[in-house]
C-alpha cells in the first residue's frame, strides 16, 4: 500500500491516528478503501441543478474529474452547491437572488471543504454567478485548485441562421411592437436553446469561462467545447489529473492568480467584447486574493486593449465558432503578438502562460478571431466611464457600436425600478433622445444589483436601441447590447448622484472620453443631496436579500460581502 506524507495537507485532520477512527468508520461506511483514506482527498464541487440548461450537464462531467483524480491516485468526494440561472430569473424579482447567489457559491463550497478538511478543489460550473463564485472560493481557501467550464449551449437554426436566448429576449420587443406574431414566438423560443449549456454567445458565463483559461485557473482550451460534446470528458479526467499535480508541487490558488493574471484576464474580456459583468467580478475574485485591483485597473486594461474577437451580442458568432476557431489559446496568442500578456504567469499546468502558448500553432482565422494587428477595434469592447454623475465610476459595452455613435447626450427620464421602466418601454411612454435612468437596483438598493435584459432587449426589439441611452446603478446582462452604462457608483441607497437626479436634467454619456456627468454644479448637486429623503425602503426586511443588503460593498470593489485576504488571520491549507 502507498503511504503518503499527509503531514500539511489538511484531510490528516479526518483521516490519520487513533483518534479519526470514527471519522474513519464513516468512510468505510461509504465503501472507501483503506489505501483511498490515506490519500489526499480531493472535493469535486458542481453547481448541478435542475433550472436550466446551463448546469443540466455538470453532473455528469463530474464523473470524468474524479476518474482523473483516481487515476492519479487521489480520493475525489463531489459534492454540489447551489445556481441561480439569470435567464429564468431575468425580467422578475427573482433576478435580486443572481449576485447573491454568487457569494453563497463561494460560501458554501468555502463552508464544505473547510468542514470535511479536503485538500484540493476541482469546480465545475456552467451558469454566469456560479463561474466567478467557484473561482472565489479558490483562492479564498488558497488550496491547489483547477476550474472547469460546463461547457456553452449549441446555436439554434431558424430560417439559415444561428440563434440564441438573446434573440428570444429581442423578439418580445418586436412582438410588443407588433412586428413579430404570436406565432413566430413560439416558433422561435422552441428552437433557439437546443442542447444543455451556457448561454452561446460572449455573455456573462462565456466571458468568465474565457477569465477561467487566462488568468491560470483552467487547462487550455477547457473552456471551448459545447456541453453536449463528449469530448469535455478528456478535459474533465485531465482537470483531475492536473489537480494532484498541483498537490504535490504545492502550486496553489494564489500563486496563479496574482495582480498579472488579473491583467490577463482583464484582456481577454476587453479583445472578446465580453460582458461588463466581469467588470464585478474581477475585483471580487482580487478581493479574495487580497489584490488591489477595482473597476478602475480592470477598465484602464479596457481602454487599451484592440478588440478583435467577433461575438455575440455585438458581433456574430457564438462559443462553439469560437471554439472551431482554436479557442482562448489562439486569442490569448494574438495578444501575446502585441506585448498584451504576461507571460511568466504559472498555470494548473504547472508550466508558465508562455510555455503554453509556445504550444499553440493555429493562427487567427480572420473571420471569428480578427489579427490583432487588424482589430475590429483599437480600443476594448467594454469601457469605463466616470464624472460628477459616477465618481466611483461605471461601465459600458461598445462592442458593435460604431465610434461616432459612442457619445449621446439627452434629458434623464427617471425611473424607480426596472419595472418602472419596463412598463414605459412596454407602453412606449418615453421618447427618442432620451436617457432612461434606471436607480434603486444597486447591490444594497434592490437589494441584488439586478440585470436589465428584459428592459434593454425590448427597446432593442422596438427599433430603439441606438435613439435612447440607459445608465443604471444595477447591472446589464452580458447579452445586453445598445449604449446602455451599468455601475453607476456610489449607487443611489448609498446616496451616489444617480440618486438625485430629476426628469430633464441633461446627461453627457461619452465612452470615447470616458465620460458620464450631468449638467448640474457641484453646488446643485450638494442641495438636492441636502434634501434627499434617504435610500427607497424595499420589501426585503429579513431573509438572505436583507443580509446581504447590510454586508455587501460597492460595485466599484466588486460587491463584496467580507473583509476578503487583507484581513484574514490564516489560510485554510496551513491550519
């Protein structure tokens, strides 16, 4: 029998001398070896549910990462944790549990693997909070860790062409406009999500998966195949492979994810037009690492950074064109091309981001993944915005929008809630020009920072898209498209300038300028906050939306609901 030295790992707390020998009869109640007891123990976390496609998957990808684990003679034990789908909890109240859930991800897989002493993390996850949560207890618990991606959903095919839940979302808007029939929509919405996986094209849950594979969390390539290919399996038994590995070199969270790779990641967002959602959670996942690394650095990265990867929503194509096209390696090669990469960062190969992309021989195909020398844009397809209507700033995405059409200045039209809106919408009581303000939905106000799809894919569908801007305090889903500016900060129940703004008050949005102010004084904006009634009661007065009211930060920092590695007084690894 193999003896290892489990002398610093932490499963020897459940599993070594006499005093473990109940801990131990539970194992073998369970039909575990006594040579798999002495072995390090390795937690298989999913985020497996029964809500959506997205997750639908997981669970049995799982079963290819503890092969791996087992064949490179570890005890991998799975267990699940909880997802919030954003595409059934869009358009509702049920979209203020999506942010939190994020942090319960990270909670609870923190709260398991502390609990049963586990010595190493393999995570799988599939829908947009749960990719950023999984990562977040990583580097939390600073254990060797290796991420997974469920893998994207197929495109559907309606009339010759691709489609996606974002044309779904869209032809609500053009069915309330009355250009699109009862019966295309039910044609259209039978057809558009054809197999498990995450939403196709670089929303939320693509963007991070691509954040996965450049900041050092996830093998090359991992993130690419859709969910439906059983080619995942190999990268599954290679990611329990990997993460022994990385046992015995000791290379652990941490070490991967340090401020370059969170530079790394940043590109990748920026060059792929991806989801101002990773502008939230790359400062949370810093956070946990305890990196000084908020909206502003992840926007400076943006603003100079060319985008050149042509995907939905602002482009064309989806993950799996993407994928056929080489996959994050060949895009994280191109900016390597341009001095945009860090490439001493380690990865849960073991080997540096260099050495891998020294491996990768497929070029940019100039269709799906533009040269970088020849970007579709100079700058990012997300930018920062900031000025006496964001003095924490805010964000926007611009991939698809011409230049010339990235500066927009009208009268607010102020809205309380996402509802508000979208019945105005709905009804069409609004006008071209405008700037529909959308407040009281930040992380504390809403309470839950909610998406404004619904909302922002109706003016879409109505043909408004580019004759109206909307800015928000809450957030905007990675399929969001038209100028509409997500995190303005300091939100409005944190009292921030959004907060005070009346109907006509003409607002400047200029994301060539990185600009968002609107045409009041200092002085102006002092007494209207002087005579501000406070933060907009909600409904939610107990219960885990008011916890996480009372905890969470600003947006800027992440929308974090802890003091993160700063404060902490040990890692779990070395208890």
């Amino acid at each position: 029998m193999t003896t290892y030295d489990k002398s610093h790992l932490p499963s020897r707390h459940t599993t070594e001398g006499p005093a473990r020998a109940p801990h131990r009869s539970y194992y073998y109640a369970m039909g575990i070896s006594e040579e798999e007891i002495k072995q390090p123990w390795v937690g298989v976390a999913t985020c497996w549910n029964e809500a959506a496609p997205c997750n639908i998957a997981l669970n049995r990808q799982a079963q290819s990462v503890k092969m791996g684990v087992k064949s490179a003679k570890g005890t991998p034990r799975e267990f699940t944790t909880i997802t919030v789908t954003d595409g059934i909890a869009m358009g509702h109240e049920g979209m203020r549990s999506s942010l939190a859930s994020r942090e319960a991800i990270a909670d609870t897989v923190e709260l398991t693997m502390r609990g049963h002493c586990y010595d190493a993390l393999v995570g799988l996850a599939g829908c947009d909070k749960s990719l950023p949560g999984m990562m977040m207890a990583m580097v939390r618990l600073n254990t060797p860790s290796v991420f997974i991606y469920g893998g994207s959903i197929l495109p559907g095919r309606l009339d010759g062409k691709d489609v996606t839940v974002q044309d779904v979302f869209e032809a609500v808007g053009q069915h309330q406009a009355g250009n699109y029939s009862d019966e295309q929509l039910a044609i259209l919405e039978r057809v558009a999500c054809p197999s498990a996986g995450a939403c196709g094209g670089q929303f939320t849950a693509n963007t991070m998966a691509c954040v996965s594979e450049a900041i050092g969390l996830a093998l090359p390539n991992s993130s690419g195949a859709p969910a439906p290919y059983e080619s995942r399996d190999a990268y599954g038994e290679a990611s329990g492979v990997a993460v022994m590995n990385l046992i015995e070199k000791n290379i652990r969270a941490r070490d991967i994810v340090t401020r370059k790779s969170m530079e790394n990641a940043a590109r990748i967002v920026a060059c792929t037009g991806g989801s101002t959602n990773a502008g939230l959670h790359l400062p949370a996942i810093a956070h946990e690492a305890g990196i000084d690394f908020d909206l502003d650095d992840v926007c400076d990265i943006f603003r100079d950074t060319p985008y050149f990867v042509d995907l939905k929503p602002g482009g064309q194509y989806v993950a799996k064109d993407l994928y056929e096209a080489g996959g994050v390696p060949v895009v994280l090669n191109e900016l390597r091309k341009a001095g945009l990469i860090h490439e001493d960062c380690i990865t849960v190969t073991g080997n540096s981001m260099g050495e891998e992309l020294d491996r990768i021989t497929r070029k940019a195909d100039g269709r799906v993944i533009f040269p970088v020398e020849n970007p579709i844009t100079p700058t990012g397809g997300v930018v920062g915005l900031k000025g006496n209507l964001a003095p924490d700033g805010a964000i926007v995405k611009v991939a698809g929008i011409p230049t010339q059409h990235q500066r927009f200045v009208g009268p607010a039209r102020v809205f309380e809630s996402e509802e508000e809106a979208f019945e105005a919408v709905k009804a069409r009581t609004y006008e071209e020009g405008e700037v529909l303000v959308i407040r009281n939905e930040g992380p504390a106000g809403g309470p839950g920072m909610r998406e404004m799809l619904a909302t922002t894919a109706a003016l879409s569908g109505q043909g408004m898209g580019k004759k109206v801007a909307l800015i928000t305090d809450g957030r905007f889903s990675g399929a969001t498209r038209g100028f509409c500016v997500g995190h303005v900060g300091p939100e409005s129940a944190h009292g921030g300038p959004i907060g005070m703004l009346k109907n006509g008050d003409v607002v400047t949005i200029d994301a060539v300028k990185g600009e968002l102010s609107v045409d009041l004084t200092d002085d102006e904006l002092a007494e209207r906050k002087a005579a501000w009634a406070g933060p907009k009661e909600t409904i939610y007065a107990s219960g885990a939306l008011w916890k996480y009211a009372q905890l969470v930060g600003s947006a800027k920092l992440g929308a974090c609901t802890h003091p993160g590695a700063k404060e902490e007084k040990h890692v779990y690894m070395d208890l």
